[in-house]
C-alpha cells in the first residue's frame, strides 16, 4: 500500500494525502482518482472556486478537504497521542468528547486497539493516563488546554 | 474478538509513514495554526450541583461547536475535520427538503474520495450470485427504470450529547439527520439481473471511502449488510441524484444506498460493491458498532451493559424510531405578549409515516393536535404547524410529540444505551415572552 504524509513547508499548507487510491476490497479499478487528501485551513475558509473544476472530462474532483486541528493538551504523554491517535483521524476528536471518568478514557483506547490502532501493550497505560489527566471530569478545560499547547 | 494487530507495532504495520514524520507533521500543522480553534463552551451543568464542565448542546438544539467550510457545502457545525462530519444547523430544516449544500456529512474513516473517474468507476455485484455484474455510471443511467423516494437519512447516534452518563461518539445535537428525494435504480432490479443464488443470507455494501489503518482491521474499510429476506431491500433504492442534483461527494458520489425508515449506518456511500454472503455478516461494524438494546424503547442501564447479559440486535434491520422537532420559534429572541405566531417543526417515523403530532405549551399539562402539512410519503418530513399566541409575559415550555403509522408514540422519559444510538424523547422549546406594554 503506497501512502505518503507529505508536508509542504511553503505558506500554511499542509497536505495529508495518499498519492494512490487504496486497495479496492474486490480488485480492479474503482474509479478512484483521488483519496484522503486534506490540505491545511488556517484561514478556515478554503474559498470556494465556481464553476470547480473548470473542465468537462470523466474525473469528479472536490479539491483536498480542509484541516483545522485542535492541538492537545500540554502534558506528559501528550507525544505519544499525538503519534498513535492521529493515525486514522485528527486528535480533535479527543476534545470533542465529554469529560470521561478514567474507566470510560481507558475503553476508548482499547475500543481503538480493536479498530487497528498499532499501540505497543506497554505503552497503554500512559496513554490512559494522558487522556484521563487532561480530559477526564478533573482535566484542564477545553479552552485554556488550547492556549496553553502548540510547542 | 481480536486484539492481534494492537500488539504490531507501527514500523512493521503497513504503514509506510515513520511515526516521527507524522508527529513533526503534526507539530507543523499546529505551529502554522499559531493559536487553537475556538472549542465547544462547556455550557450547562448537568444536574450534579452544578460542578460538571460537561459540553451540552446550546440552546438544547444544535451541537455548540464552530462552523466549518469544506467543498459544495455551506458552513456547517464542524464536529471532525478528519474524517470529515458536520452537522446541520436547525434554521436549514425550515424546508422540508434538507439542501444538498447543508446536509449533515458522516464518515467514519478519513481516505475520503476527493475525485472520482466514472469512466473507470464501476458498481460490482459479487459473491453468492448466479452472475457476477458491473455496471457503469451510464448504464444506471439507461437501462433501468428511474424511480425516486423522498426519505429522511439520520445517524443513528443523532442526539447522542443528550445521554446521560454521557457516552462516546460523535456529540451530535439534532442535526445530524436530513431530508431529500433520492433518485436512482431499484436495489431489487440490480439484484433480479445478477440473480441471488439459493440459501443467501446477507448483501454486503462497501463504498470507496476506506481508513489509513492495517488492512483486516475495522478502521481499513467500513460496510454494511442487510439481510437477503429483509422486505426493506424492496424499497431501497441505489440513488444517482439527490433533491434533482448531483450528489455532493461527501452524501456519496457518485451513487448511494438508500434504505428508506433505516438508519444511516446502512446508508452506504459511493456505494461500488455489491456483495452476497452465504453466510450472515459477522464483521465489526455488524457485531460490535451499531447495536440497538434488544427491546421496542432499545434502553439499558450501565449495571445491565456490566452485567454481560444484554441482548442486542443491528440498528440497520430496525425501522427508525418517530421524531419532532420545533423548527420555529427556536428560542433564538423573545416572544412578544398577544402576537400571534406560528409554531412549526418537522416529525418522522420508520413506521408507516406520521399519524399525528401534538403540541404542548404548557410543558406537558395539555396537549393540541398540530396542523400536518401536506405528505411527501411515509419516509419524509412531516411539516406540521400550530397557531399561538401567549397571552401573558414570562417563561413556557413548548413541546411536540408525535405519532406513527403503527400507533408508536415519542416517550416522555430518556433512554441509556452505551452506544449513544437511537435517541427519540419528546422534545422541549423553552421560549422567553415579554410585556407589550
């Protein structure tokens, strides 16, 4: 499987794409031109360009689809989310959910270790123990969590 | 259930990608963001003493979170970038017919198509059949009898933010669900040509969209089946068009399934395989993701869910439980004393259609029979709508409940299930009235 996260240092674009559509389910060709591909939004408003894409052949193209990453909370561990839970989808999705009692936090990532996630057996509990500290019922809220991040 | 691939590492995985890239690409991203995105305001407490920062929806509607611009789509409520899923706001369920451009987009998985070739593209029909068919873009366009149905497509965890102990998943308001009128083939004339073989059990429906994870793990690929004897695959209707449009890549472009009165989840997009199974679908996003508590009101508690002994049956062979809603008035500003207003909001059912909505002004104490706008079919909106005019200045509380085409009622009381799924309690409109002096 050919996959490529490349990074474009120039003005804020940043792509996340696959330069080869993934392996259909059943072989052959699938018409899929284009997959997962996201280009950075800092603006938040990729504008839209009418009449897209401007050309009458058989290809359906959108355009990438627009990243707004929410940065995780400061705090040790917080490099090893930042590396095994972006993988299929953006950290956003961590502060998005409500406040979990460390119980819930740690089914989460079991329920992903099932879904594929790659995470070593021994490095669980450190996760476990990020996502409880910073978004458990006790955690720093959402807002200053954000401002206090970026490295 | 299989743990196995936790235990791979991530350079022996598949993954092409260093973890360290990934991380510095992320830092990159971050750093070019400068500040962070405005987050969900933690906005009421829950009933504990008021110490929860627990998220809820604002007004009790939409889900509180910023707006986001992504292509052929207006600003919708931004609940992931990657995979992408946006919420509708409320005001765009003012027309019966959700617009394409404002219609709620789910994916589960982040290798979203961004440009399709039809002239590549096929729809395969494989597996358990007496011919294995494909079928291009233009010959659905041709050879088979154009039919349409105006259906309502809602997630099944739409309202999970309302559940209590809250549960994980996407934190929906009430926007995660649209209308439209979905035109396109028969699945049942597809399936007559390639001819099911004896003893099927199952059609499994996979569309283009698939995930950065290890192939064979749930997160690679996401489909669906229904079962062979299910009356519904009658009904169900692979859609090229949507509201009389194209459908917008992230409904599904360039066809979907459409399985009307069901929930989302079966609503395969980019739908491109067709495949019959001897045998029942026994894949994660069957047995483990979308399972209903196996009794009419699909409640449990966390002690029962502990316990091991609930029964649970697949949200995609049930009928979607009756809804309501108040479109207007929204809560947004004051009423004014003795001004007549309309109340107005939408109601549906998987259920033989809407029989009735009632509404309440008084939070519950009396009930009047709303107006039923005229009928789209049994597996659309339902507009309905009640002339009032508060009399006196202060605070009400409105409610609609509806009715079914088998008689169900919306139930007054909530429900918990550990999957946040298939939430349909009455639903309340406070609304401030001031003086007219």
């Amino acid at each position: 499987m050919n996959r490529l996260l490349s990074c474009i240092a120039a003005a804020t674009m940043v792509f996340l794409g696959l330069v080869a559509a993934p392996r259909p389910a059943f072989g052959n060709a699938d018409g899929l031109a284009e997959a997962g591909v996201y280009a950075l939004d800092s603006t938040g408003l990729i504008l839209p360009v009418s009449p897209y894409p401007g050309n009458s052949t058989s290809t359906y193209s959108v355009g990438a689809y627009p990243l707004a990453p929410t940065p995780l909370a400061r705090g040790s561990g917080q490099e090893l989310v930042e590396s095994y839970c972006s993988i299929c989808h953006s950290v956003t999705l961590i502060g998005a959910q409500p406040r979990f009692p460390p119980e819930v936090w740690k089914k989460e990532v079991e329920k992903m270790i099932h879904l594929g996630a790659p995470i070593p057996a021994e490095l669980v509990a450190q996760i476990v123990d990020y996502l409880q500290k910073h978004y458990g019922p006790d955690g720093t809220p959402p807002s200053s969590a954000g401002a206090k991040s970026n490295p | 259930m299989s743990y196995q691939h936790g235990a791979t590492p991530p350079e022996e995985s598949g993954l092409t990608l260093p973890v360290y890239s990934r991380r510095r690409a992320l830092q990159i991203l971050a750093g070019a963001l400068g500040a962070a995105l405005p987050l969900p305001e933690a906005a009421r407490a829950q009933g504990d003493g008021g110490r929860s920062n627990l998220v809820l929806p604002d007004t009790h509607w939409n889900a509180s979170v910023p707006a986001g611009v992504v292509p052929q789509k207006l600003p919708l409520l931004r609940l992931s970038d990657r995979p992408i899923v946006l919420e509708t706001p409320r005001p765009f369920f003012d027309s019966l017919l959700t617009p394409n451009s404002a219609f709620f987009v789910r994916y589960h998985l982040d290798v979203i198509p961004n440009a399709i070739d039809l002239s590549r593209w096929r729809l395969s029909i494989r597996g358990h059949v007496s011919r294995p068919l494909e079928f291009s873009f233009s010959q659905l366009l041709s050879e088979f009898e154009s039919v349409s149905v105006v259906a309502v497509n809602q997630c099944t965890g739409n309202s999970r933010s309302r559940f209590f102990p809250r549960v994980p998943g996407t934190q929906w308001g009430n926007g995660g669900m649209g209308n439209a009128r979905w035109t396109g083939v028969r699945l049942m004339d597809l399936l007559e040509r390639a001819g099911l073989r004896p003893k099927t059990m199952a059609l499994r429906f996979q569309g283009l969209d698939s995930g950065r994870s290890v192939e064979g793990t749930p997160a690679h690929s996401y489909a669906k089946s229904l079962n062979a004897h299910d009356p519904i695959l009658r009904e169900c209707v692979i859609a090229y068009q949507m509201n009389g449009a194209p459908l917008p890549m992230l409904n599904g472009f360039p066809v979907r399934l459409v399985v009307p009165g069901r929930f989302s989840t079966c609503w395969i997009k980019h739908l491109s395989w067709i495949e019959a199974l001897p045998e029942p679908d026994r894949s994660h996003w069957m047995m483990n993701a979308y399972r209903l508590p196996d009794n009419p009101r699909h409640a449990t508690t966390p002690e029962e869910v502990a316990s091991g002994k609930l029964r649970t049956v697949a949200a995609s062979d049930l009928p979607m439980p009756v809804r309501s809603f108040f479109v207007q008035p929204d809560g947004s500003s004051k009423l004014v004393a003795r001004l007549p207003i309309e109340l107005k909001g939408i109601a549906f059912s998987g259920s033989g259609g809407i029989r009735q909505v009632e509404v309440s002004t008084d939070g519950g104490r009396s009930w009047k029979l709303a107006r039923l706008d005229s009928d789209l079919g049994p597996y659309s909106f339902r507009g309905w709508r009640l002339p009032w005019t508060p009399q006196r200045p202060g605070r009400y509380e409105l409610r609609c409940r509806a009715m079914d085409g088998k008689g169900n009622v919306q139930p007054t009381e909530p429900i918990w299930n550990p999957g946040g799924y298939a939430w349909n309690m009455v639903e309340t409109q406070t609304v401030f009235v001031g003086e007219a002096a």
